[in-house]
C-alpha cells in the first residue's frame, strides 16, 4: 500500500479546498488525524520486506530508510500544525496553512520512497515550492527578505542537480539508485559519473544549508511564522539535504575517498561554524537556526566516515535533531506568543511564569549539547567512536571540542530567557496556551524515552 502515502494527502488537500468556508474548520482536525496514522502506521513497514510500486511514473519503495522519514515527517509536520492552530490568527492564513503542510508532506513522503534520481529531485522540488510559500506566508518584507535568499541558492542547488542527473544518464545510461551503484561500485565509474555524483551531492549540501552554502538558513528561520519554522527546522531542511544524502549516498554506494574527504570537511566546517555563529546571537530563533546549522554538520561528517556505525550514527542524529530542534522552536513560539518578543536581552526569569516550557527547553538543549542520558549524548558518542574507529582523529577531536560550545551556548539560552528575575514589563506573562504546551511535553518524553531506551533501539538497527 505504499502509494497511500502520496495518495491520502494529495486526496485530502483536494477534498478541503473543494469544502464550503463554513466547514473550513474540519481542515485541521482531519490533516491531524492523517497525520498520526502516518506516524502510527509507517513502523508496521519494518517487519515487510520491501514492497516496490509504480504510481504517475515513479518507482516507490518502502524500506527501513523510508520508514524513518514517514514516521519523522508524520510527527513533526503533526507538531507545527497545531502549532500553528495555536499562533496564526487569521482563518484563511490557517487553512493556507494546512493546505501547504499536506503539500510538504507529499514532497516528504515522496522523497523518502522513490529509488531512482530523477522522483527524488521531482519530490525535493515539490517540497521547496510549498516551503517558499509558507515562509512568505505573513507576507512582509522580512519574510520576502529570507525567502528571496533561500531562493537564489536552491536554483543554484536545481541547477547542480539537474546537471548531475544529465551526467549520470550520459555515464551510467540510467537514474535508478540500483543501476547508477552497479556503474559506479566498486570501479568508482568514469569522470562523468563521479562529477554527476559530486555536483548532486553539492546540490543537497545547499538544501541542508551546510557551511558554505548556509547564507539562507538565519533569514529563513528568523523571517517565517513559528509553526513555519518548526517544519522548516525539524524536518524540510534536513530531508531535503542531509536525509537525501544519507538515502543518495547509502542507495548509490559513492563513498569514494575524495567524497568522503569532502563530506568530513563540510561537516566540521558546519560544526564550527554554525556553534560560533550561534554564541553571538540575542535572537530566540537565530539562535537555533544557526544551531541547526552546526547539527546538521554532526550528520555530514559521520556520513563522511563511510562506515557502517557512521551512518548508523549519522540517520539516528537525523532522528534526534529532529525531535529536540522542532521542541526548541516551539518553545521559542511559546515564548514569543507570551511575550511578544524574540530578543533575549529582554526577557528572563521566565521558568518562574512558564514553568512547562522552561523544563522542556532544558530537556532539549541538553540533548542537543549531547549531555547524557538524553537521546542527543548517544548520537553524537556514536559519531565521535565512528570518527575515531575510521581513523578521522583531528575530526573527532572537533566533534568533541563543538559539542563544549554547544553546550556554552544553550546555557546562555537557557540564562537569557528563563533564569533571574522576570522584567517589570513581563510580570503578567502566564504559561503558553495548551496547543503549544502539549508538544513540548510529547517532544520531550521522546526525548527522553529514546536516550533512555538507546540500548534497545540499537538491537533493533542491528537486526535490520
């Protein structure tokens, strides 16, 4: 039944665009309840073997990779539309909304099921056009500002694209993942191929917006809605960039050494970056977005290992940024909402009035900082061992090293916003709506309940 996948949210994004406005409310309640079928559903797929269909052209398969994806873009887009639900005002800017997030899905949901170039750079597209109208969606000039940037760079990263899968077809003579790993493995393919694999490569590297390709990533987060920017965050950028290059790389088995050499360097580049940027920031959502960027780093360079428990350790860092990161925006739309503002130096003491959302901030940041047992430490000790058993020593030491102002950075966060005493001006500020609320606590008891049941979820992989 892989096809439900594409089918449910394009059938349901029809069907509430052809409903009277009266009835316009049942939009948010129906994409809700489609969205945690996928969630709930999709983990039945990793007793299958995997199933293969054919639908509009495009070869669709489910495997554990895809799996993963489903059940993460499920979760996150379920979590900003109810954030959104809580934030956005305006009735027709929330049912444009929710027509946009089932649209994102179906670029998702395709991305992580196709098997060949082509359906995925299709689907990566059709996941970037629904992105640049949600984050225009208040439209004022910050957000025309951040977009017209994201724009620019993803036609530079179409461009790369579309050059590499003209490439590959004059090298390989054909776009399926199968064809382009039996041409390129373990000969490594001729010159077309390997600058195909490297330009598609640098293509996902802009969409995942790595260091140097990151110039998008601030404006983007900081300019769109809070429920944008917790899809944009928790699950767009990093299944357009880097879940496509662990799916691209793992499918087409192009771990040659310059890649590799390329992907560690980028990844610690990324690293470094995105900490330093993020310890200057007094903007809730600069801040995270910048962080973002330095996470993402941690997933390139374990892909850039080549290894099994590298890759192992880059997808389930995918999986935990994910949840904490998409925790963090919406603590950061809880704050907002509160307290009208976004600057830290403004705020403080904030623990003391919301007192649900300052927990699971900290429950989030310490994750992100890799403090144990929360699911973020077993991530990133799973990158570090992997960087070190490749041999990647000066890279490991990096890892180390960021993960100290990682953690330098969220302890500010956490200072700024919730410790001290509340300014006069925030004294009648009350904890956030419950809409808000209740994804933290969901995104935090994961957090927690994946860090502490690590030992179990590693057996399970290893099964696989």
């Amino acid at each position: 039944m892989t096809y439900l996948f594409i089918f449910v949210p394009f059938i349901l994004l029809v069907i509430l665009n052809l409903l009277p406005k009266r009835l316009r409310a049942a939009a948010f309640y129906s994409t809700l309840a489609m969205l945690a079928a996928q969630v709930v559903f999709s983990p039945f797929e990793f007793v299958k073997p995997a199933q293969m269909e054919v639908i509009f052209g495009f070869n669709l398969i489910i495997n554990n990779l895809s799996v993963i994806l489903l059940m993460i873009s499920g979760l996150i887009a379920g979590v900003s539309l109810v954030a959104g639900w809580a934030t956005l005002k305006d009735d027709d800017k929330k049912f444009n909304f929710i027509s946009l997030i089932l649209l994102s899905v179906i670029g998702l949901n395709g991305i992580a099921m196709v098997k060949d170039v082509f359906s995925l750079y299709v689907f990566i597209e059709a996941t970037a056009v629904a992105t640049f109208i949600l984050i225009s969606l208040n439209m004022d000039k910050p957000a025309f500002e951040g977009i017209l940037k994201y724009l620019i760079l993803s036609v530079v990263a179409s461009t790369l694209m579309l050059t590499s899968i003209a490439l590959l077809i004059i090298s390989c003579g054909s776009l399926g993942f199968s064809d382009i790993r039996a041409f390129i493995y373990p000969s490594g393919g001729t010159i077309f191929s390997q600058a195909a694999v490297a330009l598609f490569i640098c293509g996902l590297l802009i969409k995942g917006g790595l260091v140097p390709f990151h110039g998008w990533v601030a404006d983007a987060y900081t300019s769109a809605p809070a429920s944008v920017s917790i899809l944009l965050a928790g699950i767009i950028t990093k299944a357009s960039g880097v879940f496509t290059l662990i799916k691209f790389m793992t499918s087409t088995l192009c771990f040659t050494t310059s890649i590799m050499d390329m992907l560690l360097f980028v990844g610690a580049l990324s690293i470094v970056f995105g900490a330093l940027a993020a310890l200057g920031q007094k903007d809730i959502k600069r801040i995270l977005a910048y962080s973002s960027i330095s996470q993402m780093g941690y997933i390139v360079i374990a892909l850039g290992t080549g290894t099994p428990l590298g890759i192992f350790a880059a997808l389930f860092h995918f999986i935990n940024h994910a949840i904490f990161k998409s925790q963090l925006f919406v603590n950061a739309a809880a704050v907002e909402e509160q307290t009208g503002t976004r600057d830290m130096d403004k705020m403080g003491g904030l623990a003391q009035v919301m007192p649900v959302t300052g927990v699971t901030s900290a429950i989030a940041s310490l994750s992100t900082a890799g403090i144990p047992p929360l699911a973020g430490f077993w991530s990133k000790l799973l990158i570090i061992i992997s960087l070190w058993l490749s041999g990647n020593f000066a890279y490991a030491v990096i890892a180390v090293l960021a993960s100290l102002l990682t953690l330098a950075y969220f302890l500010y966060f956490q200072r700024s916003i919730f410790f001290g005493k509340v300014p006069a001006d925030l004294a009648n500020v009350r904890e956030a709506d419950a809409l808000l609320v209740s994804p933290a606590v969901l995104l935090s008891a994961l957090t927690v309940g994946i860090g502490l049941a690590f030992p179990f979820i590693l057996k399970l992989f290893m099964r696989q």
